[in-house]
C-alpha cells in the first residue's frame, strides 16, 4: 500500500523565520512531488511540484527532493502569517496509476 | 477560466437517502478525480476518469457509491443509500493529459448525514 508520511503538527514558526515541513513517501517508484497548500474550509491549491532529485525554488518556497532517501521538504522563508495553513504532500507513483496519494498535512501556524 | 465547478456546497440529509454531488472540470482538462477529505483519514483518492472512461474506482467504499462521467463536461458521483460515515468533505479535481500533471481542485462539497 502506497502511504505518503507527514508530521501533522502543529508546527509553530516565528514570523520571519524558516518553516520546515517534511514529508516521506513508502513507493520507491514514485515520480512526481506536489505541495498543496490549504486552509482551513477551503480546497487544496497548488504551491510546488517538483519532478527530480535536488532543489527547487519558487520565490519565499523553497522544494527538495531526496529520491534515495524517498524524503520531499518544503521550505518556506521569511514566514508570514498569511502562511499559517495545512500543507499537503502529495505523490504520484506512476505505473499506470495516475491518482495523486495525500499525506495527511502539516498544520502550520506562524505566530505575529 | 472559472476553475472546476462542484455543486451543491454543502449538502445536509438524513440517512438512507440518496445523494449526488456534481462537478464541471476545467474545459480541456481530461482526467477527473474525486476524493473525499476527513480529519482521520485525509484525502483519499474515490475514482478517477481518463477521457470520461472510469479507469480507477478501487478507493470508492463499498457499492453504495457509484461516479458517472457522461460527457467532458460533466461527472455525478452519487451514494445510495447515504450513511453517518459518509459525513466527509468530498473534492473534485481534473488535470491536463498527463497524469502527473498538477491537480486543480473544486471548492468541495460539505456533505453530513445524520
């Protein structure tokens, strides 16, 4: 059974500091790497994907991909209140399966 | 674009009646996917539609739930008959060609079934 592993929090970060959430993931064949964003009573939205091994920056966010280690980080700097949310991982193993397995989200609060 | 389109928004009836919860994926977009979203459990992927084909329904629960997606435009995912633990937030969300391809999500629908 494919699982995708988050620290449900919450996770408490000064504003202007890093926020550092983490995410493992239990398929070795998996492909593809997504970091939702949600608050709460809304839907998912997008944040970052990231496909290969290393780092990828967007702006304040920050995504990294450990492939051996099967580990996708998520940093985000100089944290705002705005920020304060939970944060998906999200996998896609590939092989034929095309649906995107969900951690169950990191609870962020970024304290004024 | 006005995004994926789920409706009704919130949805409260009592148990044993039938339910169905509507979606309109983004236009061009050819894979649908519902989930369904509980504290315990977080998202959980129900089914999934490649060009309006059901290819995935090994995560809907039981038969009480069934999806139809009669055009590009269109799918119902509908349980008969609704229970108390299908008190859940349910998401639509389509894709463009790949798979892999980041999902967009609907607003969802609060459905709760005393």
């Amino acid at each position: 059974q494919k699982e995708v592993e988050q620290n449900s929090g919450p996770l408490s970060v000064p504003e202007g500091a890093i926020a550092s959430l983490n995410c493992t993931y239990s398929d070795r064949g998996s492909q593809s790497f997504f970091w939702y964003r949600q608050y709460s009573g809304k839907s998912p939205e997008l944040i970052m994907f990231i496909y290969s091994n290393g780092d990828k920056e967007d702006g304040r966010f920050t995504a990294q991909l450990n492939k051996a280690s099967q580990y996708v980080s998520l940093l985000i700097r100089d944290s705002q209140p705005s920020d304060s949310a939970t944060y998906l991982c999200a996998v896609h193993s590939g092989g034929g399966a095309d649906g995107l397995t969900f951690g169950k989200g990191t609870h962020l609060i970024i304290q004024p | 674009d006005a995004g994926v389109i789920q409706s009704p928004r919130h949805e409260v009836t009592e148990m044993g009646q039938e339910v169905t919860l509507r979606c309109k994926p983004i236009s061009g977009h050819d894979y649908l996917f519902w989930y369904r979203q509980t504290m315990m459990r977080g998202l959980e992927l129900l089914i999934y539609f490649n060009n309006n084909v059901p290819i995935d329904d090994s995560g809907m629960p039981e038969d009480r739930f069934s999806a139809k997606m009669p055009n590009a435009s269109f799918s119902t995912l509908k349980i008969q008959p609704s229970e108390p633990r299908d008190s859940a937030v349910y998401f639509c969300a389509s894709s463009f060609r790949e798979a892999r391809s980041p999902l967009h999500f609907g607003n969802g629908t609060r459905l709760t079934v005393t």
